[in-house]
C-alpha cells in the first residue's frame, strides 16, 4: 500500500514555505499553465477525459465529461467551489492554506480549456486564513503576469476575484453558490433549467468545481492523462483526500490511492481507536452519506462502485469514527440538527421535515422518547425522501433535506435496540449526556425575502409534539 | 453623500471592480458595513444598497441569509464555540460549557460590555483537530474546557488588539488537524473575519 503523493507532495516536501510563488515554480510549477496555452480545448478536454478524474466536491461527476457539456455561449466563467462546509470536511482547508498556487495553476488550465476569462475562488467565510492565503497567492501571480491582461506573455487575459461567504452550508451547493456570487441569497436553483453548464452565473455557461478536482489538473498534464489513470489500482483514478475525524488515534488529511480497504484506513492509517475500543460505526462520505459498521463494512474497498453498492458514497471524503461509548441517538440529532439549520428553506419536506426530525432526536435522547418514534422518525423521513433509498429519490430542488435522512437510516437498520433502551430507561443508556446547545435558524429568519415571501420557517408547534393526532 | 469614511470609500470602489457586475460585490460590502460600524446597521446596509444600485430589502435579504452578517451589537471578540459532530464527539459541548460559565454570556449573547459574544457552530473545517474554537473567526484546535476557561480569562485581560490564529493556538491549543508549522503574521480585530483586500477588516500583527 504505496500511495503516490501528487496535490500534497510539495506540501509535505517543503513544509516552511509551500504556499510561496518562490517555492512553487522551484518545484515545477506553472509549467503546466503555461503549456496549456499552446494545446487546443480538444487536446485539454481530451486529457482529463483520459485520466478519468471525478469531481471531489461531493458528486462525484467526470471531469471531463463536465467541461465536455459548457454550453458555446461566452462569456463563460469558473468557480472553484471552497465553500466547504459539511460536517467532517478539512481537505480543502489544507491545500488553500498550503499549496494555493496549484489551485491558481489548475484555474488556469481549466479556463484556457474552457474559454473563459473571469474566475472566481468561492471561500467560506469563517476560512479567514485560508482566504489570506489564496489572496496572497493571486497577488503574486498577478505581479508576476500569470494572471491579469496577457498571461504568461500571451494574449490571453484571466482576471480572479477571491470571494467570501457568509456562513451558510448550502452556498457550496453549486446553484446556490451561484447565487450568492451573484449577491442574492444563497438558495438552490431548480435543474433543469438552471445547470451552471448551460445558464449559470449572470445566466452564461458556468464550471464550478471543488478546490481538490481542481489541485489535481496540473498533475494531470504533467503525467498525462494515461498515466495519471494508473496511479491507483482501481477503477477510480488518481489519489483523493480524505479527512479522518473522531475516534481515531491520528486524525487527519491523507492523500491515498483508491482501493484500500476501510480497515486499512481506520486501523492502519489511523491508528486505531483510542483506548483500544470497539468501532462502533463510520460515516464514510461526510455528514451526508449512509454510514457504515464493522460487522457489514469494514473490508470493503474504498472506491465509489463499491461505497455506492453497499448503500452509501464516498461524498466529499470526510471520515468520521465512532467508538462503542458513543451514542448513536446524540450522533444522529447532533448530524440532523446541522441539516435543519442549513436548510435554506424552500421546499417544504426539507424545511418542516428536518426540524421535526431534531425535535424527536432531542426528546428521545433527553429520556421524553416514545415507543412509537423510531417509526415516526422513519415516517417524517419518508417524506423528505421517498422510501429512504440512497441516492434518494428527490422531492426536493436539491439534495440536502435527503441528506438528513442518512442517520435515520442508520438508526433504523443497526441501532434500533439502542433506540429502545432511550425510551425504556428515560433517557441516554451510554456515558455521554448533557443538555445539546440549540441553534437558531440562520436562513430565513424574520425578513422577508426579496420577492416579497415571507421566509420565515414556519416552525413546528412546540405544544404539539409529532406523532400527536390533530 | 456617503457616510462611510473616505478609505471605506475606496475599498467599496476597489471592490466593486473586482465583479463584472455591480450587485456580485453585495456580501464584500456588508463586511465593509459591519467593520465600520461593528455590526450591520440599517444606515450600513442602505449605503450598501446605494454602491450596488439595488434596493435596501434586496440588501436585507441578503444579510438576513447569512449568519457571519451580525445585526446585533457584537461583542469586541466573538468566540465561536464547534458542537457539530466530531467536536461533540470529542467534548466540544463542554468547552462551549466552559466558554459559557467562565464568561457569564450564554451562546447567542453578548456581556454588557460589548467585550465577549458567544456563539456555538456548525463544523468550521477543524475536526482533524477536535474540539475546535474560533475567536473572531481565528482558529484554534484541540481545545479543553480548562483552556477554554483561560482564553476567557486572557481575553478580558489581556484585551489584544488584533487576535491571531497561531498565538492562541500556542497558548490554549493542543492537536491540530494538520501542522505545517510556519507563522501566520495576520490576525483579526473585530467580530468579521481578517480578510486582506477588504483591508479594513484585518491587521497586521505588530512585533
Ligand atoms: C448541500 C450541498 C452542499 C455542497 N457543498 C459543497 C462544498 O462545500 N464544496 C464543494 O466542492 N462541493 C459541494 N457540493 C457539491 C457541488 O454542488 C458541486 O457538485 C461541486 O462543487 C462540483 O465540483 P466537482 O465536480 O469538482 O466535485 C455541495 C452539494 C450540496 C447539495
Ligand atoms: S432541499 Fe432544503 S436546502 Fe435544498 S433547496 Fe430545498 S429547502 Fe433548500
Ligand atoms: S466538527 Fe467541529 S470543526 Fe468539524
């Protein structure tokens, strides 16, 4: 289990200065962009079609195919999506912070490929850090002409304007992000008809992809898209990062090779559970994929064929681990208390069904549970995706209410047992306790919104508890 | 007439041209409106309004979206406290706990000073680093409740006038989600996040 290092190498070769211009083009880089400029959009689109590349933002769409698909109509932009946000996800923090010039080299390459003459780095705002670096990084590159009027000495102009959130998840769903870029609230457009491809930002065919997809084409024209497909043994090509979270002996980011097993990651790789504990269960995509458990799980391959056979996905590569003193209700309100907060609110099963889904977690874990709310839960869950099938059948403009459902799925296929002995004993049968902070809802709130509906999440009536007839 | 200060002046402009179109440049200005002010006034967002040719509820809609756009009064330091998943995990409710106790301001408020607010969060990207604390959105991981209760006590103390990331974590910090050493020479003065071509909004720690 050799794992080639390609979007960390220069990170972990020169850990002083990796995110300087100076260290950068010591150790190669800006070549490919300049390169780039002498290969036609075919030659390009053809190159990452060759090297099988998938999107890292959580999807998992070719790459290629992506590019292959931008509408004719100019001017078209790029957005590079670092909005990350969901539960579990560091990845992208890393390579903004430590290597930002390959974010910059791999947005040249991208908008040589595709036309495009304005790009754009979408940050979340609570990455201030991240941010300055990614800034610093641009400045450099335009004092030395990469960037700006006629990069690299040729007539090709490419402005870059780094870009702040304000703190809301859904901004990273890529309609959404548009959105906000555009200085609107950061609600889902419906696709069809809005594919960014086609009528994305200011209505013009727009590719947004995730800061790792992005890290990755400089290695790809500089291996070539043939090779590049050989660096792992599976199917999915190339390395990915994945963020290691939870209770493991040594968190953090690697970058790996597809097509080790979840043992290997979690024991190996991670050390291990602290205090030589059982694992309990896994989430093995970030907050909003399926999660998994040893008996079932633990040696299958870490690739998206066989994640997605199993019921689940690989997502945005956020692994967190759960030991067996953790409780799997606490675990499940504390995810589903996220979805609700981070609905932006438009679609009804979302906005109402996540918020019931918190009220009977909470009441379960504070000992007011029921012997009906296991079903109930799975009932509200039905309504925000039909038959809890993963990938979810959508009721919604996009998928984050059926996102909330995973932890339910969970409960209701490996914990129903632990779900019972809440509402037997009163209350948390583990170690863990205490009273969970509640968030207010942040999108949405009193004002109404600019089309003149009203956005207020008409919240659930605390006097009546769900499940109570009417 | 503008009532923004000549140099908030310029940055709007500065900022505004960074976007092919004028109203793109809403959120880069409420982060304006809200260093000059220290939160976002109605005035702060009508001038906003003004800069993007769009009507102040359009402004509004906007702010009220987003939950890094504080209306209220916001103390000098915002301390931002991680319950998500993997900080609860690993006893980010009890640093939040702790944060809460040791200052006397539970989460979603500000003491009467205007010195401290205290908010809990949804994941800041720190889980590596569990469980992990932001002071006006500078960043500090593998925080216990003991420390916690000391970053309290320097605050009001020591009151420094810019915060930074890697001071902190030195001295209330533990593990972190990926260590590359190097020194961070930026921090943050006000509750909005130290963002360089915003100028205003950040500073440069003075050695
Ligand atoms: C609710 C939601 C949140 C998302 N958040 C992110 C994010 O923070 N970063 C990201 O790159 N993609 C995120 N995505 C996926 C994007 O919509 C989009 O698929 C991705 O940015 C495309 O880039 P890729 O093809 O390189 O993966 C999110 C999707 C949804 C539905
Ligand atoms: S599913 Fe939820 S977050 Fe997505 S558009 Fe609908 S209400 Fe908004
Ligand atoms: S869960 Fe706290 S930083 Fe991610």
């Amino acid at each position: 289990m050799t794992t080639p290092l390609l979007i960390t190498r220069r990170m972990t070769d020169h850990p002083g200065d990796s995110q300087t211009i100076v260290r950068y083009e010591s150790t190669g880089g800006y070549a490919q962009g300049k390169r780039a400029l002498g290969l036609t959009r075919d030659e390009l689109v053809e190159e990452i079609k060759t090297s099988g590349l998938l999107g890292r933002g959580g999807a998992a769409f070719p790459a290629g195919l992506k590019w292959s698909f931008l509408a004719p109509e100019r001017p078209a932009y790029l957005v590079v999506n670092a909005d990350e946000s969901e539960p579990g996800t560091f990845k992208d923090r890393q390579l903004l912070e430590r290597d930002p010039h390959q974010i910059i080299e791999g947005m040249i390459i991208t908008s040589i490929a595709n036309e495009v003459h304005h790009a754009f780095v979408y940050i979340r705002g609570e990455y201030a850090k991240p941010a300055r670096r990614v800034q610093t990084a641009v400045d450099e590159a335009y004092a030395k002409g990469y960037l700006g009027g006629g990069i690299f000495g040729s007539d090709y102009d490419l402005e870059v304007t780094v870009h702040l959130g304000g703190g809301a998840y859904i901004c990273g769903e890529e309609t959404a992000l548009i959105n906000s870029l555009e200085g609107k609230r950061g609600e889902p457009r419906l696709k069809p008809p809005y594919f960014p491809a086609a009528k994305g930002l200011y209505m013009m065919p727009t590719i947004v992809n995730n800061v790792e997809t992005i890290s990755n084409l400089p290695h790809i024209l500089a291996l070539g898209g043939g090779e590049y497909s050989k660096v792992s043994d599976s199917a999915d090509t190339g390395t990915f990062m994945t963020s290691l979270s939870g209770h493991v002996n040594r968190p953090g980011n690697y970058e790996l090779a597809h097509g080790i097993t979840w043992r290997e990651l979690i024991y190996e790789i991670g050390g291990g559970i602290p205090d030589d504990k059982q694992l309990k269960a896994w989430i093995p995509g970030g907050a909003s994929a399926p999660w998994f458990i040893p008996e079932k799980h633990l040696d299958l391959e870490i690739s998206k064929d066989a994640t997605a056979a199993a019921g689940s996905m690989l997502g945005s590569g956020a692994v967190i681990v759960m030991d067996e003193d953790t409780c799997m209700v606490r675990a499940a309100e504390r995810l589903v208390r996220f979805f609700a907060h981070e609905s932006c609110g438009q679609c009804t099963p979302c906005r109402e069904g996540t918020t019931w889904l918190e009220m009977i977690l909470r009441r379960i874990e504070e000992g007011q549970g029921r012997a009906i709310d296991l079903d109930l839960l799975v009932d509200v869950s039905d309504g925000i995706s039909i038959g809890l099938a993963w990938p979810p059948k959508m009721t919604t403009i996009c998928p984050l209410g059926p996102s909330a459902v995973s932890p339910i799925m969970a409960l209701r296929d490996y914990f129903r047992d632990e779900v019972d002995s809440h509402v037997v004993n009163g209350g948390c049968p583990l170690k863990s306790g205490g009273a969970t902070p509640q968030t207010p809802r942040s999108p949405g709130d009193e004002t109404a919104s600019e089309d003149g509906r009203s956005s207020d999440p008409a919240s659930p009536d605390p006097d009546r508890m769900p499940g109570e007839s009417e | 007439m503008s009532s923004w200060s000549e140099s908030t002046q310029e940055r709007a402009t500065e900022i505004i041209a960074r976007y092919p179109e004028k109203r793109s440049a809403v959120m880069p200005l409420l982060y304006l409106a809200m260093a000059e002010e220290g939160h976002l006034t109605d005035a702060g967002m009508e001038e906003v309004a003004r800069w993007c040719e769009i009507t102040p509820a359009q402004v509004r809609a906007v702010a009220s979206f987003y939950t890094m756009f504080k209306r209220e009064r916001t103390g000098r330091y915002l301390v931002s406290c991680c319950t998500s998943i993997t900080c609860m995990l690993l006893g980010g409710d009890e640093v939040l706990h702790a944060v809460e106790d040791e200052s006397g301001v539970p989460h979603g408020e500000t003491d009467d000073e205007g010195m401290l607010s205290v908010e809990h969060v949804e994941c800041i990207g720190a889980c590596g680093g569990a469980p992990a604390v932001q002071v006006n959105y500078e960043l500090i991981e593998g925080v216990s409740p003991t420390q916690a209760r000391e970053l309290v006590r320097w605050l009001k103390r020591a009151r420094p006038e810019v915060v930074n990331s890697d001071e902190m974590q030195e001295l209330f910090g533990a593990r972190r989600s990926f260590d590359w050493g190097i020194s961070e020479e930026h921090g943050a003065i006000g509750p909005y996040p130290a963002f360089q071509p915003l100028g205003t909004v950040g500073s440069e720690v003075s050695e």
